[in-house]
C-alpha cells in the first residue's frame, strides 16, 4: 500500500479521498490556490503546498507544479478526485511516466479512449452496447451539423469530446442555430477541457439519466455496483441523485449493468468509473463513460456498503477485488442532495459569500460530505457546491420521508442556497413518483413554485432581500416556555450617496471598496453574478433588442448569457473578454 498520497483537488472531495487515506494509513498531501489558503481541505490534510493564484488554469490545472509537488513532498501517488484534472488523460500519463509515483485511476490509454466520446461510441458499438444514432468522428464546421440535421432531424446535441456534466454541449433546434451553439459547444471544451473538438447525436427530448457504478482491478474483475438516476438536472448538471432508480424493473437493471461490465471490460479498464446511459420508452442508450470517481458516488456507497474511494487506492496499489459480482447486494434506498450556493428562484445563479450560520443535521441515515465550517467563504473561483446531503432508509418512501427531516434541520445562512428546492422536491407528486426526467426541472417545473419555495424556506439571501424589511430570528421564554420569535427590524438597504454607484455595487457581501467593472448606472446591463467576462457580443453604437444576448459570463464553472432586458442602442462596453466583474458591475451601457 502507498505511503502517502497527493490529492490534486480541493473541497469535499479532496477530505473524502483524504479520509479514505487515513484508515488505510497513509499520509495525505494538500494542494491549494492562493483563493485556498484556509480552505478545509488544506487543514485536513498531513501536508500542504501553494500551487498558484486562484485561476484553476494557474493552480489546479497545472499538471507540471502538481507533479513538482508530488515529487517534493515524497508522495507515491496521487490521486485527482473529480473535475480539474481527473479526467485528463495527458495528465494520468505524465503521472504513469513519473518514477516512484502511482496514478490512482483508469490507465491513462483507456481514458484517452473512452474520455473521447466519439472513440467511446465506438467502443460501446463494438461491445454490443446500443449508442444514440450521432458521429463517431469529430465535426469540424456548422455545414456538416447541418447535414446531420437534415439526416437525423432536430433537435441535435453538440457535445464536446472532453465535456461532462453538460460542459461543452449545446442543443440546436433548428439549422439556424448551428453556427452560435458550435462555437459555443467548442469554446467550453477549450476553456475547461483543453479540447476544442465536437461531435453531433441525436438528442433525446424527455430520457431518464441512468448511469451504473464499476470498479475493476488489473487482474481481470469488473463489477458493477448498481445504478444511480440522476435524472434531476439543471441546465444538465444533476441536482439531485439517487439509488437504485426507480424507474427501472429488475430485467432493464440487468441488461444495463451488464452492458457496463462489458463496455469497460473491452477498453482495458482498471480502477473506479461510471457508464452512464439514457433511457427512453424501455429502451436504453450508451451516452458517455467518466473515467473517474463521481459527485454522487456517495449514494452507491450508502446502498452498497462499499468504500468506493477505499477500493480506488486498492486497486491503485494492485490488489484484488475481494467480492464477486454476486455478492454485491442492494440494500435499501439513498438520495443525495447538493447543496450549492445558488438561488433557485433566480435560475439557480450562484451566490458566493460567507457562510455566516452553518448548522447541518445529523443523527440516523445521514451523512454529509463537506469540507467548510461556519465563517467559511464560498468564492466564486470554482463550483458552488457547499456540501453534499446523503439520506439513506431501507425503502424510497422512507428514504424521502428522512430527507424531509434532514432538509428541515439544515441551517445555511449568508449564501442563498439549493435547500429550498429540495424540500420542494420532497412535496413535488412528479418527482416523489419516480416519473421525472431530465427536462422535468427546465421545461416542466413551474418557476412560481420554486419562487413560492424559496421565500418560504429562503434565507434572508433569498427571501426578503431587495429593498424588502429585513428580520431577525431571537429566542424569547414567556412563562418558562420558549418560544422563536421572528423581528421585522424594518431596514430597507438604501444606497450609499457618498460613493456615487447607486448601491449598485454593494450586492454580494463586498460593499465598498471599489475596484471592479463600472458601477450600476441608468440604463446599464448589470451583472447577476460575480464571473469571468467569456465573449461580448456588441459594441458601441449597436442595436440590440430585449431579450439580445449581449455578452457571456463564466460563473462557478457555468456559462450564462446576459441579454438585454429592455431595447436600445450601446452607448458604451466598459468590459472585455477575461474582465472579472462582481455582482452589480456594469456591463453595457444602453441609451
């Protein structure tokens, strides 16, 4: 077994693969940004190493520092959790190609393989597996999509090769909307994959998302461990997961996590991963494969009992598996939610700030993997993710009926937060029925009972804000008995008239100090959201009408278009592409 392990990431992630290093004896290594330095997992880690500003592309990313690092610290293997660099099969290659140090993950060959989506469907269809009809070779120009418009018929999804989690893919409904969605679907599988190339399939109107657990050792094993439905997503990130799904009989949950064990088994594949599947009408398609751990593969551990990052460092080391796929055994039922930093009412647009309260439930069923503690900052750098919420019961409608109670319990204050919408979920029939699929959020959900969620359950960062009375929660006892008394204090935010910005730039816990884009002004499109500017769609003396798109921001790992909220014609464009703008900055002048 290794000595001590580098984890190249941060957050949740980074404390849970450190845990499962503790139990098996081994040192653990932090790397952190500057935006990191007091962040949890660097506390809980043996050892910690300053590996750049905040960027990812100058911190996380950087596969030479990490590797420098490793080899520094004396660690003999490293392992990537998810997301920055876990599914980078240079990197896994570099790692492999560094003496003394062990990558703990899939051979990076296989990666390249199945990482690539148009080289994984080709995989898949020479293992029998059922792909949605698309490419199995990139596309280079907006002509050829349309072709395979005229072929398949819209709507189509471009996906970039390297993308996931709905990074890098973009759906187009008609040929006129080829060109923007190619150049968008290719410019994030540059910024976040270092891969510009696309490909085209079929896109599935209303399919359940099924994705199956694997893990295989180097002696020849391929388990899978069940199936996760993570059919609730927003803008096709998941929102909440859950298993085993309940949507699938026991011959589709067969044949599906059959047809995992044999697709990776014909890659070459060792180590943790997730074959991940759309299924539509009783019929089942291969989507992608992620070579890595998963957010939610905390929900297969539940039901599961085993330790999946555990067996990564296992297998890593070389050893093999000690259960037969028979002896894996689903017991119960468990849903993980995330709890992000977002406001659900508002789109689900991030809301960095401080954690002023953080209060999470315990006691039987629960399990919470976070790496924050009250006062922490949640940034805007990277994800929004705060913690993830696990419930688990011996059935679903128990394991829902202890999420209501968990949910209930989880005090966040000073961010807004995803809270308020998974306890509308556990009240929502659709949802509670199992019948959801990965349009129900975006197109179907009414947006007003989201809202109606968010100013029941909201924070004071959600519920009451914008000029409305703010109040105060205090304890009082009126004949020994006690009592939660809420105070409307009656303070109406007002702005500040010796600074001039109109309080426009005070909005998301940073007032005063100046220092971003200009501030609010009459006629100014604004930003929602502290980002990264990505592209500006106009320039001075343009004319745009309402609903235009006028530039794009880069939040928490999330593209958002900003589009004009009224018509008119620029008077000014006082930020470019790469800016870092705060919430209330403006971003075009209209007049």
């Amino acid at each position: 077994m290794f000595e001590k392990v580098l984890v190249a990431n941060r957050g949740e992630i980074a404390v849970r693969v450190m845990a499962a290093c503790e139990e098996l004896g081994i040192d653990t290594v932090a790397v952190y940004s500057d935006a990191d330095r007091s962040a949890g997992h660097v506390d809980y880690a043996d050892e910690a190493y300053n590996v750049g500003p905040a960027p990812a592309s100058d911190s996380y990313l950087d596969q030479e520092t990490i590797i420098e690092t490793a080899q520094q610290a004396g660690a003999d293997a490293i392992h990537p959790g998810y997301g920055f660099l876990a599914e980078n099969a240079e990197f896994a290659r570099r790692v492999e190609e560094t003496d003394d140090i062990t990558w703990v993950g899939p051979p990076s060959d296989a990666m390249r393989t199945l990482g690539e989506k148009t080289k994984a469907r080709t995989v898949m269809q020479e293992a029998g597996v059922p792909v949605v009809p698309g490419t199995t070779d990139p596309v280079e120009d907006a002509e050829a999509v349309r072709e395979l418009g005229e072929e398949y018929g819209y709507p189509l999804a471009i996906k970039a090769e390297g993308g996931g989690g709905g990074r890098g893919m973009k759906i187009v409904r008609s040929a006129e909307e080829v060109d923007d969605a190619l150049e968008s679907a290719k410019r994030e599988g540059e910024a976040y994959f270092d891969n510009d190339s696309v490909y085209v399939e079929k896109y599935l109107e209303a399919p359940k998302h099924i994705e199956v657990q694997i893990i295989a050792d180097e002696h020849g094993n391929v388990r899978h461990l069940g199936e996760r439905d993570c059919s609730l997503q927003r803008r096709h990130q998941k929102v909440i997961e859950e298993a085993p799904s309940p949507a699938l009989d026991a011959d589709l949950r067969a044949e599906i996590g059959e047809a995992a064990r044999q697709g990776v088994r014909e890659a070459g594949y060792t180590n943790a991963g997730t074959v991940e599947f759309l299924v539509e009408d009783g019929e089942f398609y291969f989507m992608e494969v992620n070579t890595r751990i998963q957010v939610e593969h905390t929900a297969t551990e539940e039901v599961t009992g085993i330790d999946l990052v555990r067996w990564q460092l296992r297998v890593a080391a070389g050893e093999a598996l000690a259960f037969t796929q028979d002896e894996v055994d689903i017991d119960g039922h468990a849903i993980e939610f995330r709890i992000n930093a977002e406001n659900p009412a508002e789109e689900f647009a991030p809301t960095p700030g401080a954690l002023e309260t953080y209060d999470p439930p315990t006691s039987i069923g629960v399990r919470l993997d976070d790496a924050v503690t009250q006062g922490d900052e949640i940034g805007g750098d990277y994800d929004s993710m705060i913690a993830k919420l696990i419930v688990h019961a011996e059935d679903r409608e128990r394991c829902l009926a202890r999420s209501k109670r968990a949910l209930e319990h989880f005090d966040v204050e000073g961010v807004a937060t995803t809270i308020p919408f998974h306890r509308l979920m556990l009240d929502d029939e659709v949802f509670v029925s199992g019948s959801h699929t990965t349009k129900y959020l975006d197109e179907e959900l009414d947006g007003a009972a989201i809202a109606d969620a968010v100013d029941r359950w909201g924070t004071d960062s959600t519920a009451g804000g914008d000029g409305q009375p703010r109040t105060a929660e205090l304890a009082v006892e009126v004949d020994g008995q006690r009592f939660d008394v809420v105070v409307e204090e009656g303070l109406t935010p007002a702005a500040d008239s010796s600074s001039g910005t109109g309080g426009g730039g005070s909005a998301g816990g940073d007032a005063g100090g100046g220092g971003g884009a200009a501030a609010a002004t009459a006629g100014g499109v604004t930003a929602e959201m502290q980002g990264t500017v990505l592209s500006v769609d106009v320039a001075e003396g343009d004319d745009v009408t309402e609903g235009d798109v006028i530039c794009v921001l880069e939040a928490m790992k999330m593209e958002n278009d900003v589009v004009a909220s009224t018509s008119g014609t620029v008077a000014s464009v006082p930020v470019a592409e790469g800016d870092s703008v705060d919430m209330g900055d403006t971003l075009v002048v209209l007049e």
